[in-house]
C-alpha cells in the first residue's frame, strides 16, 4: 500500500507537510538539517508507529541535502528502502541497500529525487542475532531480492493493520507477534548464509540443542513463540539457535518455529471447542496477519484452518 493511502487511527499517526516552513524532521535516527533541492515542489509524509520495542517511522521525503548525526544513544537503528537512491558520504545508497547504526554517525548526502524509506528505531541492543553485533559504526547490506521483498511485505502489512486498528489495547496485545515477524525478516535479511554453516564436528552438539529446544516448546504449551526468550531460556544467543535448526533441519529458526505453531493452532482446532474460532486461535499463537496465517496453513496441511475446525466440531 503507497504511504499516501495510510489513514491515521488511534494506533498510527500520519503527517503530511506541503510547505517546507512548517517541515520538522522527525528524530527517530537523529535530528538533522535539510536543503530542498526544489523548494516549490516540497513534499513529505509519514506514517509514524510506535511498537513495545522500538518506533517506525515509514516516510516518503523530498529531493534535498541532508547533514545529520544518524544512529541512536541506546538500541540500534536500520533504515529500510523502497525507493531510494542518495549520495551519502560519498557513496551511494540504492534501493537493495540496507543501512544498520549502532551509535552515532555523521552523514552528508544528496538526494536528488523524493525518497521512500523505512526509519525503525530498537530500543534493546539486538546484539548476537548476526547482523549487528559490532559496538559502534555504519553497515550496508545487499541482501538477495526475495528475503528483501518479504521484508518489505511485512513492514506494509504491519502498517497497514495499524492504519485500520482504533483499539489500542488490541494492537498493543499485537505488538510482539508483529515484532518477531519483522526480526525474522531482518535475520533472513541480514544473515549472510555463510555465517549460519556449521562447523565441522559440531552437529551433535547442535542436535543436543534442537532436543533441548523441543522440550522447552512443549513447556511453553500454547504461549507464542518468540525466538529471543527460547534463546535465553537455553542459554544460547539467536544466532547459535539459527545455525542449530538451520544445521539439523535444513530450515531457518523462523520456520521452524512458525511450523510448530501452525501445528499449536491445529491441535486447538481439532479440538471443536465451542469457544474456539479460527481468529483467536491463530492470535493466541502469535499470528498476527490471518491472511497470511491462512495461506501458511493451507500449504502446509492442505486444508484451510475453518475446514479443520468444521471437522472437529463434527467429531
């Protein structure tokens, strides 16, 4: 969905400016000051969500000349394109470039043309999932076209439920699906596919692991999954959990863990339960976007979740 066809609600905030007077730079990687290159033709708007972790800015900017100090005190910013081109500190910046800051980093650029970006400030470090783990400084990654397109996709699904959510509260109980979503994305991104081989001799321990995993699974019973609280449940960082799953089953963490809760919401299907709907069992298990969850579990039980539910309820 382009930005401007977002709608602000109580859960997202929009803002659009057509005089470069009233313009104020948004401070979520740093405050910053810009030159339009064409002042009769200024024009920006942002869509602005703040989740439990962290703030995401998506912001459609004008052709300028910017000076700033990028990055943030605390956490780790990235910025995310869609359509982008810059000269920044004399290198260019396109549209399969993603930037990652740790700390702050002066930057002077030139963009001679209206960019479309992601601005997405974490509050925590992310460090030890692969991608950021250096203490300060400016990454460029190129990733491959198809991790980046689901990238993408997700950051508009999860603005566009924002753009259509007026109850807080129910968003708010969103918040760390949407979050794992887009981390998993990030990893998918970001991890180059070199760094998740295993080393030679270690598929026991890591098949140890996997074990350890499935058990702590079980004892998570119907909670959602969430990759960095199993991580530190087994003492181990994202990343190991990454090479682990990826090294015994051939499979990223994420998909690993998506297919045991599809199998989660299954079961809770299967059952016929009066209460049960398709709806909550898909949130209750950290689905967050039913057209999505219903895509997932067609393919991967051949049969659509209220067709699985139908047949509990005949049982």
């Amino acid at each position: 969905m382009p930005l401007h066809r977002l709608k602000p609600s109580r859960v997202l905030g929009i803002e659009r400016f057509s005089d470069f007077g009233e313009f104020r730079a948004n401070e979520v990687l740093g405050l910053g000051t810009s030159t339009p290159l064409r002042p009769r033709d200024f024009s920006l708007s942002r869509a602005i969500l703040p989740l439990q972790d962290g703030l995401f800015v998506l912001q459609r900017a004008f052709a300028r000349r910017l000076e700033v100090d990028v990055g943030t005190d605390h956490g780790v910013g990235l910025v995310v394109p869609f359509c982008f081109h810059s000269i920044s500190n004399g290198r260019e910046i396109d549209n399969a470039t993603v930037s990652v800051v740790r700390g702050k980093v002066p930057i002077k650029s030139v963009e001679q043309h209206p960019n479309t970006y992601l601005m997405m400030r974490f509050n925590s470090d992310m460090r030890h999932r692969g991608w950021a783990d250096y203490d300060t400084g400016l990454a460029f990654f190129r990733p491959p076209n198809e991790p980046m397109a689901r990238l993408r996709a997700a950051i508009l699904n999860m603005f566009c439920l924002a753009s259509g959510g007026n109850d807080p509260r129910q968003f708010e109980a969103l918040n760390r699906p949407i979050q794992e979503t887009l981390l998993a994305c990030l990893d998918a991104t970001l991890v180059p596919a070199e760094a998740l081989a295993a080393r030679r001799g270690s598929f026991d321990k890591y098949r140890k692991l996997i074990a350890r995993l499935d058990e702590v699974v079980v004892l998570f019973g119907s909670k959602p999954l969430y990759s960095d609280e199993l991580a530190s449940a087994l003492g181990v960082s994202v990343r190991t959990l990454q090479t682990a799953t990826h090294a015994v089953h051939g499979v990223s963490l994420h998909h690993y863990l998506r297919l045991k809760r599809l199998w989660s919401t299954r079961i809770q299907l299967m059952t016929g339960s009066a209460g049960v709907s398709v709806k909550a069992a898909a949130l209750g298990n950290g689905f967050w976007h039913m057209g999505d969850f219903s895509r997932g579990y067609r393919l991967t039980f051949g049969e659509t979740p209220s067709e699985t539910l139908a047949r509990g309820r005949r049982l």
